[in-house]
C-alpha cells in the first residue's frame, strides 16, 4: 500500500515543469546533465539546483565519471506515473 508522504513527495516533485521534464527525460536510463540541459533547453545551474532537489526527495540518484554527473530515476513508480502520463 502506498504512504501519503510517499506520493505526496513524488507529486511535490512532478508539480513543477522543469523538474518534470527532467524526469521525462531520464525515464528510459540515465542521462549526463550536459544531455538534460541541452534537451530541455534550461541553463545548468537551473538544471542542477531541480536535479538536486529530485536527489534529495529520493526520486534520483547520481553517479559521477570524470567530468560528467549523470542521474537516473531510483524509484519506479515516478517511472510508472511518467509513462501513463505520455501515453
């Protein structure tokens, strides 16, 4: 059964667009956040200040190689709310 504080917390996160289009862009794996800012057409430091609000609700999780941070969804039902919401 899901928590309210659960759900609450995924909806806080898909209430906003640019984190939404963060998640619809990493819903098919992880993406380095020169990919994101270039897709979703917002400056870094906007992507970076939605990407750790995404990390520290748990909803993402990043890795860092060299240079680059990549992020991808840790937690499937965002995955799961984010494909019904694309059909």
């Amino acid at each position: 059964m899901c928590e309210i504080k659960d759900l609450a917390r995924i909806f806080r996160a898909l209430g906003n667009e640019t984190r939404l289009r963060i998640l619809m862009m990493i819903k098919d794996g992880e993406r380095c956040v020169c990919e994101i800012v270039s897709a979703i057409e917002r400056a870094q430091p906007t992507v970076s200040i939605h990407l750790r609000k995404l990390e520290d609700l748990g909803i993402v999780s990043s890795r860092k190689e060299g240079k680059s941070v990549y992020y991808r969804i840790v937690d499937d039902r965002v995955i799961a709310i984010i494909k019904m919401l694309c059909i």
